[in-house]
C-alpha cells in the first residue's frame, strides 16, 4: 500500500508493506529503504494506522529520532499529523496514494487544449461511460477503473468534446497508460455557425 505524505513544501510516497511496516519512503527519484522501529510502547504500524509514539527510524543509514502525535481532522480521508525529527517539527498530511492521484485528477484546473484522462494505477476498465464526439462537463466520468477490488470514476478535470478514447470495457491497464483525450469543440469558440459554412 502506499500513502502521501506532505507537508505543504515537500511531498512523498511512503510504501507500507502488507504487515503495515513501512518499508521505503520515494521523495522523487530518490528511493530510501529505511527501517522503521517503535521506542516504548508504540505501534509500528506506518501508513493510515499509524499512532501517535516515539519511533526510531533508520534511512540511508542515518537513525532519526521520530515523535507523532494524530491531530483531529476535518472529514476528509487525509489524516494530520504533527511530526517531530530530529527536533525539527512538521505539520504532515497523510492519504491514499490512489485516493491522493484520484483527487488531482479532479481538481486540475483546465479550461482550454486537450486533457489526457490517465490510468493513476493499473487496472481492469469496468465501464466507459463516454465515446468520441461526446459533450462532457467537469466531473464527469468518462472511464470506471476497476483495482484492489474497488470500482475508481474517473472524471475529467474541465468541459469539452471527447476526442478520443483509446480503451475498452474489460482491457487490462496499466498505471500511466493514456485512457481517454478531452478537448475543445471543433473550431474552438470562435467560430459560429455560419462561419463554419465556408
């Protein structure tokens, strides 16, 4: 499992083992394995389960004293976190990778030129709720991507015409493959119908 972790200046990918040991941490192209060891009476538990404690944590073989305390949220499925290393402290948001790459799609701001709508992760497409030459709105679902056994809409960010779309009910994805393009009408705004004419 994989969960984003920020700070408002800084994000990374925290990768959590099936035991829920965190086992690497992804700042860009940089991958740490790292260890990760309660102090005390702390879970080790990285990721959502993750409780407040004393932690020990060794990266790049370095050791890091580590001190979270949980702190009350919104509704949101992030969680917050005031985080203390090495005495220096952060504020840190934690979510769902995949629930984290979801919310970007839908809130990319775009109002002119065309939208790749992109797999966020792999898997099977359930649905295609839109086909080329389509009217979209904001929001709308385009393509139902089924992984981890659960169904994922996925919307595109602005309005426009469906110039393509390059998958199939029942195709495998990968994460990153291209699912479907959105863009601006034919002739743009610009033209009016009678100019189209010519």
């Amino acid at each position: 499992m994989r969960y984003v972790a920020s700070d408002g200046e800084h994000q990374v990918t925290l990768d959590v083992g099936e035991n829920g040991h965190l086992r690497r941490i992804v700042a860009g192209d940089t991958t740490l394995d790292v260890d990760w060891q309660a102090v005390g009476g702390a879970s080790a538990r990285g990721g959502a389960d993750a409780a407040a404690g004393h932690y020990g944590l060794i990266a790049d073989g370095r050791s890091f004293e580590v001190y979270v305390r949980a702190v009350p949220g919104g509704a949101s499925a992030a969680r917050n976190f005031e985080v203390l290393i090495g005495g220096r402290p952060f504020a840190v948001r934690l979510e769902d990778a995949r629930a984290s790459t979801l919310a970007g799609l839908a809130g990319a701001g775009h109002e002119r030129g065309e939208v790749v709508i992109s797999a966020p992760m792999p898997g099977l497409v359930s649905g295609v709720l839109a086909a080329a030459g389509d009217h979209v709105e904001a929001g709308q679902t385009i393509v139902v991507l089924e992984a981890m056994k659960m169904e994922n809409d996925l919307a595109t960010p602005r309005g426009g015409i469906v110039k393509a779309v390059r998958v199939a009910r029942g195709q495998t994805v990968n994460q990153g493959d291209t699912l479907a393009i959105v863009g601006d009408p034919a002739g743009g705004a610009e033209l009016s119908p009678l100019e189209d004419e010519d």
